[in-house]
C-alpha cells in the first residue's frame, strides 16, 4: 500500500466510519498518461451507513470532500463505489 493509498484510507475511515472500505493504487495502469505527474489513479469501494438515502452524486461528494486536501497533489483520477450495507446484501 502506498503513503497516499494509506492516507487515504485513513481519511475514509475518518469521515465515513466505512462498514467496508478497499482503496487500490491503479497508477501503474496509467503510467505515461499525461495527468500521472499530478498524482495517481485510485480506486476506492466504501460501504457505509453514512451514505442512507442520498443521491449517487452526494456519496461521491461526501468521498472527495473527505480526501479535499490530497487531489491534485496525491490523486489525480478517483473512481468510486459508494454503497450501503443493505445495498451490498440485498
């Protein structure tokens, strides 16, 4: 795990008290992509009851807004998966 993946999770895990939490560090996969320089590309799977009743776009804004201080300078790309528990099981 790199120092950003870990900051990363650490954040989440923070913010979101995530039930699941998996961040992948997908840089390699980017490699030589122009925007690599600003940072890398990451892919993270949060399940957390944090994100009850609201909008796939507000989870992701809850997600960055949790990392805010890191794009641009550690992640350049983000994809994200942002469910709840009964989202997961059902």
């Amino acid at each position: 795990m790199t120092d950003t993946s870990a900051w990363i999770r650490a954040a989440l895990e923070r913010q979101l008290a995530p039930a699941q939490l998996l961040v992948e560090d997908d840089s390699a996969l980017h490699a030589g992509h122009p925007g690599a320089r600003e940072g890398g590309h990451f892919r993270v799977r949060v399940v957390s009851d944090r994100f009850r009743g609201l909008s796939r776009v507000a989870r992701h804004r809850m997600v960055y807004q949790a990392i805010e201080p890191l794009l641009g300078k550690g992640v350049h790309a983000l994809a994200i998966e942002a469910r709840t528990r009964e989202e997961i099981t059902s």
